[in-house]
C-alpha cells in the first residue's frame, strides 16, 4: 500500500474485519432473466412520501403478482422513500422507494433470499420524459454488465400502484430493481468496504480503468472514489486491493435529465458534454478497454433497439451520442485530447 492516509486502516479492515463472504453465490432467481416483470403494489402512497428526509420509517404494502405457473403470489412488505437528490419534493413528486421484504415469507417466491431491495421509478407521474429516463437507467445499468460481471444486476418492471387510502390515482409505470449491495459482493467472492478517502489508484487497475472510461461514455461526473459517492467498494478475502462497483446513473448525458446539473468545479457548462475524470493512463493501458468496447458495440446498440417502451427519438439520440465516443476513442488525436491530456494527475505516495 502507498497512499496514505487512509493505508493503515483499509489494510486492517482488508486483513481483519472484514467477515468471510460465501463463495461466488449465483445470481438471485429476480435477477436471472431480463423479461419484463408486472407487479401491483398496494400502499398509503401520501403518508410514505410524506416523509422526505434520510430518516425514514417503514410503511406496510401488499405486492402481488403471477408466478411463472400462474398462481396468484401476494407479499405483506414494508416500503418506505430513499434517496438523496431524487428525495427532494420539488425534484420528483413519486421519489425512490425501498421494498423490505420478510425472510420467512419470501422461500419459493421471485424474491427467494432478497432483503432490502432499490426501486427506481419514474420520478414525475405525468411527464413522460422521466418514465423515458427510468428505462435509459436501467439500459445503462445492462450495458455496464455486458463489459464486466463486477457489475450491478438490474430487473425492468411494470408496476401498477394503488393508493390505499383512496387519495391518488392508480397509475402503472415502469421502474426497476437494483441487486441490493451485500449480494452483489457476495455473488463476486467479496464483502463491501465501507471505508472513504480510498485513492481510485488504490482499487483493482483494470476496473477502475474501465469505469472511468464508461463513465465518460454516458457523459456521467458525478462518481466519486473517494467519498464513496455512487461507488461501492468491495473485497476479496487476501486481496490487497478492493473492487469498485458504480451505481445511480440518472445524472449521465445519455439521459439528459431535467434535474442534472454538472458539479460548478468542472470545466463543463451540462451534462451532455462529456469528461474524463480517470486517472492518468497511457495510450497502451486504455486500449483493451476501447478494445472491449468496440467488441461490445453491437449488443450495447442491440439493447437499445430491442427495449420496449423506448421512444424512437430517446433511443435513436442515445445512439448518435454513443456514435460520438466510438468516433473519438477509434480516433487515436482524439483519444490524446480527450483521455490523455485531460486525464487526472495522481498525486505523488
């Protein structure tokens, strides 16, 4: 270890806290298959959202759907808001919600071995710009996985909501179910690292590397490393480096929400203009990672086409921005303007 100071602690919690994790668990029956799932879910949707803080208490819900053999399957769960930027009233009226769901209700259902479960959903219910974004999300969430299984698994859904109390309209939206942080570790050998101040060059090389660039792909800055700010960071039983693992995209160009805003410190006026905040690398280090991209382009693209429910004109704009990084890393000028001159200056050990 050379960065400092955060060495001495990572390497402690690396040797010594960190418990042994199950051995590459396969992944959970929800997130097996990417067809489309269809749920109703049944809450007193005003006294959730009421709540807007990180305090949040839990609010009984009924979620009901068909098994694959038809049968009726009904779940008595608790739901309740998360989130941070999307949290905010003024940001969206319907705001992330988390599903806890009972272990003992759960074996032999979709949700066999699930806990604490992410929902993102569609933020605003009549604007269909932001249902669009939910969709982009989830399509970003897919394509990360075609370039790595160290990767978060995401699962499309219809749900229809129905407001117990009789005060809001029932309305079916998509949204979608993000592998929850624990099993993700697990299913890779690992357990997370809960740990901030951990440099980027301090985390597996070929990972962060590959991140960077993705990141720069979708047109997304609002990643950190090291304020674990949508990065989880996750170990290896005897490995000496963590792996980071991104999340949470809706502040990426590709999707353009109405809510994004570049952070005032970088050189960018929106988000759709793209810039690489990786670390240094050379030309040689970041050609395997073009490399894969340019191997993955036509499942990345495939995605895209084949995506129920994505506008025409959302899908065919999310292509010519991508068109626009295949330009620049198959252009070796530009590859020197975009990821080396601009690249990160990692301070000296």
């Amino acid at each position: 270890m050379t960065w400092s100071p955060w060495a001495a602690s990572l390497a402690a919690a690396v040797g010594t806290g960190l418990a042994a994790p199950a051995s590459g668990q396969d992944v959970a029956p929800l997130f097996g298959s990417h067809d489309i799932l269809n749920f109703r879910l049944e809450a007193d949707f005003g006294a959730v959202f009421k709540e807007r803080g990180q305090e949040s208490t839990d609010h009984p819900a009924k979620l009901s759907y068909t098994a694959g053999d038809g049968a009726p399957v009904s779940l008595d769960i608790q739901i309740q808001t998360r989130g941070n930027f999307r949290l905010r009233p003024q940001i969206c009226g319907f705001p992330p919600i988390r599903l806890d769901f009972p272990k003992s209700a759960v074996d032999n259902t979709l949700f066999a071995g699930q806990d604490k479960l992410k929902l993102t959903v569609h933020c605003q219910d009549r604007r269909a710009n932001y249902e669009q974004s939910v969709l982009m999300e989830y399509l970003i969430y897919r394509v990360f996985n075609l370039l790595t299984d160290q990767s978060f698994r995401a699962r499309l859904a219809r749900f229809t909501y129905v407001d117990a109390a009789g005060k809001r309209d029932t309305l079916t939206k998509y949204a979608f179910f993000i592998e929850n942080d624990d099993r993700m570790a697990a299913r890779l050998g690992g357990t997370l690292l809960d740990i901030e101040g951990v440099h980027d060059e301090a985390t597996e090389h070929d990972q962060i590397t590959r991140i960077a660039v993705f990141e720069y792909f979708i047109g997304n800055t609002d990643w950190s490393v090291w304020g674990l700010h949508n990065i989880v960071l996750v170990v290896a039983p005897n490995s000496q480096v963590p792996v980071a693992v991104p999340y949470d995209f809706d502040w990426s160009g590709v999707i353009s929400a109405p809510y994004a805003r570049p952070d005032a410190r970088l050189p960018i006026k929106q988000v759709r203009e793209r810039l690489f905040r990786g670390y240094c690398r050379t030309a040689e280090e970041l050609a395997p990672v073009f490399q894969l991209f340019n191997e993955k382009k036509d499942a990345i693209y495939a995605l895209y086409r084949s995506q129920e429910g994505l506008d025409p004109k959302t899908r065919d704009e999310a292509l010519k921005y991508y068109d626009e990084f295949y330009q620049t890393i198959n252009d070796p000028r530009a590859v020197n303007r975009e990821f080396i001159r601009s690249c990160r200056q990692a301070a000296a050990p």
